[in-house]
C-alpha cells in the first residue's frame, strides 16, 4: 500500500547519531500498589514495613475485603470505516520526568522450552534464527509502555499503551466466553516482570473493535482492540504513537517488539528484539497484514512493533496477531493499516483521560 507520509522511521545509524539528542536520564516514579477490593464495609488498611535484604516489603492487610478484578461495562463492535478518515500518523507522549532510552538494557534470556514428540524434541512455532530476543529489563521510555494483558476467559497476551487510558491488543484476545456468559474482565499491567511493576495494573472498563467475521474468526489485518482502562496510566507511563507502514520501509531493520512469549519467561517476564524488518504488506479493507520474520511464541499477541521516527516520536507499526503462509512461504504477521491509527484516534478522542 503506497502512502506518503510526514515521517519515517529512524535508520540504525541516525538512531546512534542521535541518541545524544533524544537520550536523557529520568526519576523512577513512585510505586503505585492499586488493588480493587470487594466487601460490605469501607476498608481500612493497615500497612506494614519491614527490611529485607536491599528492598523493603510492603504488606497491606485489609480485613473484611477480597481483592477481585473490576467487571468490564461495555463491549463495542464499530464498523470500518467507508474510506480514508483521520490522520496516517499520530503522536505518542513522554512523562516529564521519564527516561529515555533508544537502545533498551536488557539481561540474558532464559533458556526456551523445548516440546517433546514421539519423533524427538520440536520448538514452539514462530521462532526464525537467529532468535534475537532477550529479556527486557529496561524501566524507561518507551519500553515500558508495554504489559501483559490478561482476561477472564483465562487467556494472556501482550498490549501496549496508546492514550492517556487506552491500550491497543490483539482482536483474537477478546473474553468471548466471558462475555457471552454476561460478566467479563480484562487486565492490563505496564512494565509488568514476574509479579512487578511500577505502574501496577488497570482493569478494561470498555473495548472497541471492528466487526469480525464472527467471534471465533478474526480477520488478520483488523486483529486488534482498543481497551479503556479504568485508571489512566498512560498519564504517568506514557504512550506510543502510531502509523500506517508505506511500502519503502520494508526490509529496513528498524523495527523493535515488546511482548510476554511463553518460550522466554515463562510468559511472565517481557522479552525484547529489535533490528526486526517488515519484508511484505498486503491489502484488507484499509486494514494491512504485514509479513516479518521476527520471532515470535504464543504471549506476544498483542504487542507492538515500534520505531522512533525522524521527529523524535516513537510510534507503533501493528500488533502481533499470528502465524501465517505468505505465497507458501510461513512467517508471522502483524495487523496494522489506516484502520488501526482511526481506531486510535477515535479512542483518544471518546475516553479522554
């Protein structure tokens, strides 16, 4: 799909150039420990502090209450747009306070989970070598804009701060079950490693997407969701931008993804790859489906890939929706497209913070 756009995203080597320009050091923000909690009278906390090793554990105990997720309150199927509406490009924001980081700090991954057969061990489906990924343990931004999303059917995936209260995921996590039984919830936790994260976490007090083919059939290039987030942690988080891909970008090693893969991590601890390409995009009614071969396991559904552009922004490109057969050739693909940026943008204006 040819586009003509404002702004592209950064080469590696203008990324080094101009790092010194866009780089700074921030403050840690404060830990925020939000819980909802359940019960017929006003709670009362009472909290504790106690040394251990170089930290300090925090206990709070709350009689008479039960700590639950918030119920969602509405699920909105919207049509897809007629034609072109809205901007092609939209700007993400950076706290005050935040660090900036183009390059990520990252740990030495966890050894991958090998599956066994009758025939010898096999690996998860996705993974192209060489398997570049890592374990994200970097606090600044943008890489913390990302966190693990999990919902009431029982499902985890990935998701990624795009508003002051709104979080962009993959389509095919919607509670359908949940939500065919009248009751649902989903959860979203930014910066979120192993139990922890400064920002806490949000229940979705609304979603908004596209109409599907039907519940179970989603299609590749509209495979994403927009959640309302019941407290606005993009506010202290920051959020990314967003674009639609042009036809010059691929193959340029530009792209990074942020996402919760059960092979690295155990799905519980974010892993990193960047210098990832866009080889092909295709078509879908204003949405795009594009082909990479970066690699990807069950856990990075949902999760961005982004870049920092020319003017200093960093925006996301598509979501990860799965593995597919690309002219007989399997890679995995991401939904993207004007669609995706209109949604945003919608968003941002109906549920502003």
């Amino acid at each position: 799909m040819r586009y003509e756009l404002k702004h592209r995203p950064l080469t590696p080597e203008e990324l080094r150039d101009r790092a010194p320009e866009i780089e700074r050091e921030g403050r840690e923000p404060p830990a925020q420990l939000t819980s909802f909690v359940t019960g017929t009278e006003t709670p009362r906390p009472k909290v504790a502090v106690h040394r251990t090793g170089d930290g300090w554990l925090v206990d709070v105990e709350v009689n008479g209450a039960k700590v639950a997720h918030r119920a969602g309150r509405s699920e909105e199927t919207i049509p897809r747009p007629s034609h072109r509406r809205g901007p092609l490009q939209l700007d993400g924001f950076v706290p005050a306070h935040a660090a900036v980081r183009l390059t990520p700090e990252t740990a030495m991954p966890a050894p991958r989970k090998r599956l066994i057969g009758k025939k010898g061990e096999f690996t998860p489906l996705g993974v192209f070598p060489p398997d570049g990924r890592t374990l994200l343990t970097d606090k600044s931004y943008p890489w913390r804009c990302t966190g693990l999303v999990t919902t009431s059917d029982g499902e985890a995936g990935s998701g990624v701060l795009v508003g002051d209260r709104l979080v962009l995921t993959a389509h095919h996590l919607r509670p359908s079950v949940s939500i065919g039984n009248g009751s649902w919830w989903v959860s979203f936790a930014p910066e979120y490693d192993n139990g922890n994260g400064a920002f806490g976490a949000s229940d979705v007090s609304d979603l908004r997407h596209y109409d599907a083919e039907s519940d179970d059939d989603y299609r590749v290039g509209h495979d994403y969701m927009l959640c309302r987030l019941f407290e606005p942690i993009g506010v202290h988080c920051g959020y990314l931008g967003s674009t639609v891909f042009a036809d010059s970008w691929r193959g340029q090693q530009v792209w990074a993804n942020v996402g919760y893969p059960k092979d690295v991590g155990g799905g519980q601890r974010p892993a990193v790859q960047w210098g990832q390409s866009m080889e092909d995009d295709y078509e879908d009614d204003n949405g795009q489906i594009i082909e990479t071969e970066a690699s990807l396991n069950h856990g990075n559904s949902g999760g961005p890939f982004f870049s920092t552009f020319d003017d200093g922004n960093t925006r996301l490109c598509g979501v990860v929706s799965g593995e597919g057969s690309f002219d007989g050739d399997v890679d995995n693909a991401l939904a993207s497209g004007e669609d995706m940026v209109a949604l945003i943008d919608g968003g941002r204006a109906d549920w502003p913070a």
